[in-house]
C-alpha cells in the first residue's frame, strides 16, 4: 500500500504528459489533485505541504540559477556571431583531406562550441545546416554523419559551461543537505556548481577522445564511408589553412578560457563567469560585425522563453516531488533501496538505469527535478562522493538527447536534414554513440578518480 499512491503520481504524469499538453503544468497538475485528494481523504495533513511557498520563493530567489539566464543568452548569441561557421570552416581546411578527416573535425568543433555554449539544440542545428550537405555530397554514409552531428552536439551537456551541472549542482546541494541532516550532522558540507564543473572536465574531455577513437577506427576498417576531400575542395594551401584555423581558434578559446579559466583559479563562482561569458560574446558579436538591435532582440527573446521553460518545470517539479514525499513516497524507495542485492552499488545501478530509461521519453529537466531529489539524499546517505554522483547522472542524461522515439537532438537534426536522410538514418546513426556513452559510463565508474581528482586538488 506504501508504494500504490507515489507509483500512482508517476503513472498519472506519464498519461497526461500523453495528451502533449506542457510538462510543468503536467507536474504540477498532477500534484495538485492528488494532494487534494489526499487532503479530503486525510492521507495528507496541511503541515506536510507547508514548506512548499518557502521552497518555490527559495527557487526564484537562488543566486546560483541567474547562472542559467546567462549561459542560455551566451549559447544564443554565440550562435549568432558566426563563430561555428569559422571554426567549422577551418577546422575543414586542416583534416578535410584525411579520411575521415570532416568527422574529426566535427567532434573537435563540437568540443569547443560545448565549452564555449552548452546549447544542445544550437549546435545540432548549426552543425547540420553546414556541415551535414558537405558530407553527403562528399560520399559520408548519411547514418553516421547524422549520428556524429547529433552525438557531438550533445557535449554541451557534460562538458562545462552547462546548464546541465547548473541545475545538477543546485539539486545536489540540497540533497547532500538533507543527507547530513539525515545523519545527525551539524556543520553541513555543500557541493557547489563549482565542483561540478570541474569534476566534469576530464570525463568531458575521455569522452571526445573515445569520439575521435571511434572515428578513426571507422577510417581505418571503412574508409569509403568516410571519403577525403580532394585538394580543390579546399582553399589555398596548408599556410593558408593552418592561418584560417588559428583566426577562427582564438576568438572562441579566449571566451573558454575567460569563463572556465575564471572558475578554475577560483576567480569567480560560475554564476560571475556566465555574466563574464555573456558579455564576451557580445564583443565577438559586435567583432564579427553580427550585433545589431534585431540580433540582440532575437536573443534576449529566446533566452526568456527557454530560462521561463525551465523555471516553470522547476516549480512544477517542486510541487509533485513535495506530495509524493507527503503520500510517503521517499520512504518507499529508500526501503526499495535497501532490499536490493549488492547495497550501494546494487541501488546506484537501480537508479542509473531508471535514468536512462526516463531518458527515452522525458527531458533531462524533468528527471534533474523529479528524479534526483528524491534519490539523491538516498545514495549521498549511503556515502556516494556527491561530484562523482552529479557527473555520472549527466553523463546518464546525455543518452536522453539520442535515445529515440523523444531524442531531442534528433529532432534538432531531422528539422534541418536534406529530405534524402531519412528519419531511420538518424535513429541508426547514433546507436554507436549511445553505446560510447554507455561505455564511459562504465569507466566513471570504475575509475572515479576521473571526476573526483581535479576538484579535491583544487579545492581541496
């Protein structure tokens, strides 16, 4: 009977999310009428739904989320600003010429715009407006230049800047909160965007480097499917390209490294450096000669509609995770928990798995606000490493961005494809990709160290 009506709520979301109708009015719909229902049922008293104004002000009024504004508006003008266009440009110039050699270039470019955006859906649509032609022109079988576009630009969601960590890193906290309280402890210990950010570098970086790897063995055991350009495709000769490459390298490096770098010294919170990151890319703008009051109207509008999306999905989901604890669900699952096989390491493969498959049909802000607050106390009690935890759980929500029937990566890509790629091409394509992903996983969790090391050097 513990589990009937929690299980119940889930269930309830997932048919009404059916009907299309918005996820955070689903979340917080559904919560509404249960927790009516369970008020005139006295199943739920007042006090158990007392916090929730104090918990919805505390959401609007964190300091550490004005950090997904900025971000959001850093992607979005970067977009603007052409500088994918250069970057891709001359990163072609350099290993058009090898087999496979667009490929690289790609999961290169790729790794940069995610270090300098963190937008999934601007660098899916970007990449494949310029790059995706280009390829199917030059022979590239269309399953695996669909799969690399859509698989390199979800590295915005691991790789810090990320909105992804941003949100993360402030569900986090307060479950590692709750965790301490939970145990009796008086001075609490927080784990901060900060941490995340850095914790995600190295497995970030791995992760483009099995890309690459991939890549290359596809060059070398099938070379047809990733034909060379030939020397006319080019401009100039190899001065010439490696000029063009440094003069579209630098301007973004400087803005990774004005935003990063600024985090790691410990300069500024991440919060200071998208606020230093936004105001960069205006300068890259306004350099490019790409800033004018349409362009910046544009901006400032996408950024409202996307930073609205996510602030009502987190109210929302405050709402349904605050009933489901009242109706007792949060004691069901740590009983759950505990009567798995294998203890921590029988309940974190529990939930890593329920991630990913959420992932084939919710979006990674939904499971960060429904999922994670309620099983994060559970495994940080059980004595996970708190950064170790976050980075394998956006590792986890990447695969939601390729994981079809609602990868949203896929549908980025399939709104910009020439009507030749056929919608099988794409959902082939980044088979390969979800499996890296998967394998990455694996060695996350093998070897923790990858996302724990750089943080307790740093700061201890």
């Amino acid at each position: 009977m513990d589990m009937i009506l929690p299980l119940s709520m889930f269930l309830a979301v997932g048919l009404v999310l059916l009907s299309g109708y918005p996820v955070a009015f689903c979340l917080g719909g559904v919560a509404l009428l249960f927790a009516i229902g369970g008020l005139a049922t006295g199943l739920v008293s007042v006090n158990d739904l007392t916090f929730l104004p104090g918990r919805l002000f505390g959401i609007i009024n964190n300091t550490t989320l004005i950090a997904v504004p900025l971000f959001v508006f850093m992607g979005v003008m970067l977009e603007k600003s052409r500088v994918a266009e250069k970057l891709l440009a001359s990163m072609g110039l350099l290993f058009g010429r090898l087999p496979g050699g667009l490929g690289f270039s790609i999961i290169l470019v790729g790794a940069l715009l995610a270090a300098s955006t963190g937008i999934v859906g601007a660098t899916v649509v970007t990449m494949g407006l310029l790059t995706l032609p280009t390829m199917l022109r030059r022979g590239y079988q269309p399953s695996l230049a669909t799969g690399l576009i859509c698989a390199t630009g979800t590295l915005g969601q691991i790789i810090p800047p990320s909105i992804a960590l941003v949100l993360l890193g402030d569900v986090l906290s307060t479950a590692y909160q709750e965790a301490q309280l939970r145990q009796g402890a008086w001075a609490l210990e927080t784990v901060s965007v900060g941490d995340l950010f850095v914790g995600a570098l190295i497995p970030g970086l791995v992760l483009v480097v099995l890309y690459l790897i991939y890549m290359a063995a596809v060059s070398l055991l099938r070379p047809e499917q990733v034909p060379a350009l030939e020397r006319d495709d080019g401009d100039g000769n190899d001065r010439t390209g490696l000029m063009a490459a440094l003069s579209g390298l630098i301007p973004p490096l400087l803005l990774i490294l004005a935003v990063l770098g600024s985090i790691l010294a410990g300069l500024a919170t991440p919060t200071e450096a998208a606020g230093v990151g936004a105001f960069g890319t205006l300068i890259l703008a306004a350099a490019n000669r790409h800033l004018n009051f349409t362009i910046l109207r544009e901006t400032v509008h996408g950024t409202a509609r996307l930073t609205a999306m996510v602030f009502m999905i987190m109210i929302g989901a405050s709402l349904f995770t605050m009933v489901f604890r009242a109706f007792g669900g949060e004691e069901a699952v740590q009983h759950l928990f505990d009567a798995l096989p294998g203890g921590v390491l029988g309940a974190t493969v529990m939930v890593m798995l329920i991630i990913f498959l959420l992932g084939f049909i919710l979006d990674f802000i939904e499971i960060t606000f429904v999922v994670v607050p309620i099983v994060g106390p559970i495994l940080l009690g059980m004595g996970l490493d708190p950064i170790w935890l976050g980075v394998m759980i956006a590792l986890n929500l990447q695969t939601s961005f390729l994981t079809p029937p609602f990868g949203i990566a896929l549908f980025y890509l399939r709104g910009v494809a020439p009507p030749e790629v056929l919608t099988t091409h794409i959902y082939r394509g980044v088979v390969p990709f979800v499996f890296i992903q998967i394998i990455m996983l694996g060695i996350l969790a093998l070897f923790p160290q990858l996302a724990t090391w750089l943080p307790h050097l740093l700061y201890g």
